[in-house]
C-alpha cells in the first residue's frame, strides 16, 4: 500500500495521525501516512517518536521505503514492542534534526548553483554535507565558494515547488543536475525545487520555504576524489 508523503506537500509538518498497514519481518512499521521522508538522494530517513493509543511511545530511529518503493518503512529501535496492522498511531519526528537538514539540503542547491557542474554524489548531514562534482581540472577556491553562498542566501529568497509531468521532464535534461541520483520519476509526475532567481531542478527531499532560514555556512574542505571529481563539503560558520 502506497504510503502517502506528507512531506511532500509540507515539509514543516512536524506531525500527524495514522494507521498501521503492515509489519515487516525485521521489525519496521508501514503505516497509511506519514510526515517522516524515508532515506533517499543523500538525505537520510527521519527519526522520532511513534505514540500508541494507551500512550506508549516507540522509538522510530530511521525511515526507509520499502521494496515496492511506495509504501515508507519506520524503523523502531530494537527490541521495541510493536503495533498491530489496524492500530492507530501516531507519528512526531525530531524537528530539530529534520529542521538542520532541511537548511543543509537548501544549502547544498545554492552550491550547485555557485559550482555549474555535474553533481556525481552528495549526503547531508545535521552539521556537515557535501556534493562530488565532476569538474575539470581548475582551481576551486573554498574561500570564494563561501562568499557566493552568503551573497545567494542574504538575497532570502523564496524556495518553493510546482510539478511537471515526466514526459515534460524527458524533454528539458537540462533540468537534472545530478548524474548519480536519478529524479523520482514513475508516478507521472515530478516535483521541482525552484529557489526564486537562482535555480531550478527536480528533487524530492525537504527544504526551507526562503533561504534566510538556512543561516551562515562555510566550505570547509575541498578534495580531489579522482581526475576531474571534487568533493566540497559545507558546514555551519
């Protein structure tokens, strides 16, 4: 059962009510709605609190989707007792883990919009991210790459999101900047992250509604990972 993405719609929802679909084997629970975003394109599951009927509190360590892709998997800690398949439920993520990495991953666009280049692999973290370009071989200042992510986020623009279908997608590669990670295509339509004025590309993870929430960030390190790939890593100044 296809799960349904709350977080898609509102990446601030820090909560909400659901039911039971299923258990799995290993212990995780899918239920009918959540607001937890389950691992994918660098960005890791959420964490939090799955509150039972009678009040007890089950802790939910990662989310992940399960094998069909549709339906979101949370991953109780071990050993937790579990709920029954038609149980009501309800979901409360960790806001300020979810919160960092919102400001993270809306950072880590506006880095890609200060390096041009293919992305080739990323991760986001709470205090550190970082992207992998595929960038010929030239002088990367990190120093310069910090004061452009400063000019670009003292701008505060707005961060929103509109829908193409896929065949509008196929039809503008330009749009998808990543070569490792493809956009979640599949159910006919695409979700874009468009930053007002700066950039615009498909991309289902969580973000920030304007980029003075994002707050100061640095370029801490620049590393050669092969010929023409370099790995910039960004952390909170």
């Amino acid at each position: 059962m296809a799960t349904i993405l709350l977080f898609r719609d509102d990446a601030y929802q820090k909560e909400t009510s659901a039911v039971v679909t299923a258990l799995t084997p290993d212990g995780g629970i899918a239920v009918d709605r959540t607001v937890f975003y389950a691992t994918a394109g660098g960005q890791p599951g959420d964490r939090g609190t799955l509150v039972r009927a009678d009040g007890s509190e089950i802790a939910i360590e990662t989310a992940v989707y399960g094998p069909s892709k549709v339906d979101v998997i949370h991953v109780a800690a071990p050993g937790s007792p579990l709920p029954e398949p038609g149980e009501a439920v309800f979901l409360r993520l960790d806001w300020p883990t979810r919160y960092k990495r919102m400001r993270m991953h809306t950072a880590l666009h506006l880095l890609s919009v200060a390096l041009p280049y293919p992305v080739t692999g990323g991760s986001i973290g709470e205090e550190e991210s970082r992207l992998d370009f595929d960038i010929p071989e030239a002088g990367v200042d990190k120093d310069e790459l910090t004061a452009r992510l400063a000019e670009m986020i003292a701008t505060g623009a707005r961060v929103g999101e509109r829908w193409i279908s896929d065949e509008e997608l196929l039809a503008n590669p330009g749009l998808v900047k990543t070569m490792a990670v493809k956009p979640p295509m599949g159910t006919g339509r695409v979700r874009l992250v468009e930053i007002e004025g700066l950039d615009l590309q498909p991309c289902g993870g969580t973000h920030v509604r304007s980029l003075d929430e994002i707050g100061p960030v640095q370029v801490t390190k620049i590393e050669k990972k092969g010929q023409q790939n370099r790995r910039v890593r960004v952390a909170w100044a």
